[in-house]
C-alpha cells in the first residue's frame, strides 16, 4: 500500500514536471492553428506540372542563365561583322611660316594634297568560319541551359513531393490525435468509474503530449517545405497562402533499363552539349587553319601635286613563313581530343546514373508493396485489438501503449516509403532528361 501511495506521488510530481512542457507545446499549437485559421483557405492550389512551368519561367537563378544565350548570339553578330574600310587624307608643303605664300597659284602647284581608302579583303572563308564556330558555341550554351532546367525542374519535383509528404504527415498526426483523445476519454471515464488505476490515467494523459508535438512538428514542417518550393518557382509566381494538388502514391513501374538507357542517350541535353563541344572545337580547329592565311590589303589614293591629279592603287598580303598560326591549330586539335574524351566520360556518367537511379526506384517500389501487401493492415489490426483489450482491461497500459507506437511507426514509415518512391521516379526521369512511359518492367 505504501509503495502504491508513494508511486502515485511520483506519477503527480512527473505531471507537475511536464506541465510546463506540455504548457509550452500547447501554446506553440495555439500560435500556429491561429495563423493557420486566419489565412482560411488557401488562394491558389498548384499542381506538380504547373508549379515546373512556373519555375521555368520565374526562377531567377535560371532567368539570369537565360542571358548566355543573348550574349553567345551576339558573339555570332561580331563574328559576322566585315572590317570597316579606312579613309585617310593628308595636305603637305603648307606655307604656315610663311603666310605671304598662302595663295591658290602656290596651293595648286607646289602644295599636295593625298586622299585614300583602304580595306582589307579577308580570305579562305575567315568569316564564315567565325560564324560557325559563333553558332556552335551557341548551341553548346542552349544545351548547357536545357540542362540547367532539366535539374531545376528535379528540384521543383523534389520540394513538391516533400510538400505532400509534409502534409500526410500533418494529416495523420491530427488523426492520430483525435483517435488518443477518444481512448483518453474513455480512461478518464473508466478511472471515475474505478476501472483503472489513477497512475495509468497519468501515462496516458502525459503521453498526449507526443501526439501534440508531432501536430506541432508537422506543421512547422508543412510551412518549411511550401517556402522553399515558392523559393523556386518565384515568390512573384505564388501567394504566401497557397497549396499543392496531389497525394503520395507509389509511382508505375517504367520502361525497362535498356529502354531508359537509350533513351538518355537520346535526350539528356548535358551529353548534347558534350557532344555539340566536339563540333565546336572542329569549328575552331577550321577557323585557326583559316587564320593561318594571310589576308588582302587593298589602298586606292588620290593625290595633287605640282597640278597634277593622280590616282593610285596598291595591295598588300602576308607571306607566312613564319607564323602560320601553328600555336593555335594545335591547341584547337587538342581541343577536339580533349572534347571527345568528355563525351565519352559524359556518356559512362549518364548511363551511371540511369542504371544508380533505376535501382533504388525498384528498391523503393519493393519496399511500398511491403506495407501494402499486409504490415499496414496488420498494424492497425493489432492497434484496434490492443486498444479494445486495454479498454475493456484485458491487456495492460504498457502493451496497449506499445501496439500504440508501433502503429505509428509503421504508418510514418510506409509515408515515407511513398515519398521516397515518389522522389527515385523523379530522380529517374532526371537522369533520363525527359518523362518516361510507363509499361511493363522487363
């Protein structure tokens, strides 16, 4: 009896202890249920589709990308650019000293006067081959950007499942919480009745709090994940009060691997671009042979002298003994090696990660037909015949409160089972560079 007494003056200086914990929790619960309840329902509901389209056109990491395309199509504008002529005049054998002489006898006999427009002629197709390497270069930095977008579409992806899994969580949580309100009623009912003990009523009401943390918790976690989804599809593209379209679900088995492997080989833009710098470096080994050649200077000049009025022509080129511009034939040589070395080391990545990606999708699919072929079924099987023995007090606090934790283990795991699932389709379609049909695995 004593050791009875003593227990219950413990289970009350624990409640005691926790109360102003639980007082801390509630009030934090309070604050974000009033911030909630005072935004109502939400403005804008966006789906995963419209969410990327929003990022593509708002993210402005990815605007700001966008310019290197501007800037290389203006290079193609100065490479197609033709040298400006040159105009040049001279007068010579002005009597300055001596002004007396300045008359228009002496200015047309004995001073000269010269006029000339010179232009050089580039040969060997210098100018188209600026142009094609231009364009080439432009290329490469439109494949670069696609690429870029690829990998912020994954992003907008990844934030979005993470949004849906933030709310399931905070969805199942509330129910959580609901469900224990009802079994706690039922105890304090039971323990006015005399049918438990007050020292279990105790654990149950101290164990409340965990369910009201993880309500807490969770839509701490719903806020930080939406923010950091508006992040990247523009905080201009969204209201602060806004929500996302879809559940977690697992996703359909794809193609097979050979499939998706020839596809990324296909479609993904950061290979293109690999395989586009090989086109470029040859474009600029064609260039640098081109400047090896020297170009035509071309002067036509009129000039008066002593009455006279003459008009002159001359012409001017190179002779490349010396520099045939070998520096730069070898270095864009190089380049082309250099360029087709990262093709292939671009080809053994992609592949990598089609076959890396592919593998935890299928990791991931087995592990949702776990808890869906019966662990789902069989927890909350165990949770109701655990909670009817408690109530009707065939079992004890500590197995109804075990049978408790585990169903919501199981239930949080098999949610994140769901988004991790939902996140290596995302991941495969990203290494992939494109959406993938669904069909039969092979």
């Amino acid at each position: 009896m004593i050791f009875k007494n003593r227990l219950v003056m413990f289970l009350k200086r624990q409640c005691c202890f926790c109360g102003a914990g639980f007082l801390f929790a509630a009030i934090a619960f309070t604050g974000v249920a009033t911030a909630q309840a005072g935004s109502s329902q939400p403005d804008v509901r966006i789906s995963l589709d419209q969410a990327e389209q929003m990022a593509l056109a708002h993210n402005r990491t990815l605007r700001a990308d966008l310019m290197l395309i501007s800037e290389s199509k203006a290079n193609e504008i100065t490479a197609g650019l033709r040298p400006n002529p040159v105009f040049d005049t001279d007068a010579q054998f002005i009597p300055f000293f001596s002004p007396s002489n300045l008359n228009s006898d002496y200015m047309d006999n004995s001073a000269q006067f010269d006029a000339g427009l010179s232009y050089k002629f580039e040969l060997y197709g210098k100018r188209k081959a600026r142009i094609q390497s231009a364009r080439a270069a432009t290329v490469v930095t439109s494949s670069i950007i696609s690429n870029d977008e690829r990998q912020l579409r994954y992003q907008v992806a990844t934030q979005f499942i993470n949004v849906l899994y933030a709310e399931s969580k905070l969805r199942f949580a509330e129910q959580d919480l609901a469900t224990f309100d009802k079994s706690l009623s039922i105890s304090q009912k039971q323990y006015q009745a005399g049918s438990i003990s007050h020292g279990n009523l105790l654990k149950l009401q101290l164990q409340r709090l965990l369910f009201q943390t993880d309500v807490t918790s969770a839509q701490v976690a719903v806020v930080q994940a939406k923010d950091n989804l508006r992040q990247l599809v523009g905080f201009d593209s969204v209201p602060q009060n806004y929500d996302v379209i879809g559940k977690l679900e697992a996703p359909q088995p794809k193609l097979g691997l050979m499939d998706m492997e020839a596809d990324a080989l296909k479609s993904r833009p950061d290979l293109q671009a690999a395989r586009q710098l090989i086109l470029q470096s040859q474009s600029q080994l064609h260039l640098a042979k081109a400047d090896a050649h020297p170009d035509l200077g071309t002067t036509v000049d009129y000039t008066h002298l002593a009455g006279n009025n003459d008009l002159s022509a001359f012409a001017t080129i190179g002779i490349p003994i010396f520099n045939r511009n070998q520096g730069n034939i070898a270095k864009a040589s190089a380049q082309i090696t250099q360029a087709q070395e990262q093709e292939r080391a671009a080809e053994q990545l992609v592949l990598t990660q089609v076959r890396s990606a592919y593998a935890r999708q299928q990791s991931a699919l087995q592990v949702v037909d776990l808890y869906e072929s019966g662990y789902l079924k069989e927890a909350q099987q165990s949770l109701s015949i655990s909670q009817y023995a408690y109530l009707r007090g065939d079992t004890s606090l500590l197995n109804f409160l075990d049978a408790e934790r585990s169903y919501r283990t199981v239930e949080l795991n098999y949610r994140q089972a769901l988004a991790t699932a939902m996140l290596s389709e995302q991941r495969l379609e990203e290494s992939i560079g494109m959406s993938v049909p669904s069909g039969k695995v092979h």
